[in-house]
C-alpha cells in the first residue's frame, strides 16, 4: 500500500514522502521503514507524534492504502 507522509519542520529537507508498506501495516511499520530508507531519521522517529486524519495515533494503529501521516516534532511549553 502506498503511504504519504508528511515530514514536519525539522525532519526532511522535504516535506513530502511516499512510502510503500505492506497491507495492514503498522505506524511503527511505516516507521521501520522510514529508517531504513533515510538513516538520518531513524533516532528522531523515536520522539515524533504520527498524526491521522487531525488525531495523534499510537504506533499500533493500522494505515489504510492511501492514507497520510504527518510527523510533528513535540514541543514543551514552559
């Protein structure tokens, strides 16, 4: 299934990526295979908030073919 994910500031020089994942893939699918496609990654994707349709998801959730997945870097507020 193909997976659009959507890289916010901080985490790609671009914005956008495509991923092909599995049927019944996992965000912490995504997430593998997101680090193994760009290295770089793979130590800030332990932090980041995947967010679905507006609601943070955990990384159990299940992603459907064509769905899109944005990655938020977490702040605190002091």
């Amino acid at each position: 299934m193909t997976i659009r994910v959507r890289l916010g500031a901080g985490l790609s020089a671009a914005p956008f990526k495509t991923v092909e994942v599995p049927e019944g893939a996992t965000v912490d699918a995504l997430f593998t295979r997101l680090a193994d496609d760009e290295p770089d990654l793979a130590s800030t994707l332990r932090s980041v908030l995947p967010i679905v349709a507006g609601e943070h998801v955990t990384r159990d959730h299940v992603l459907a073919d064509g769905q899109e997945v944005a990655l938020l870097i977490p702040i605190s507020g002091g």
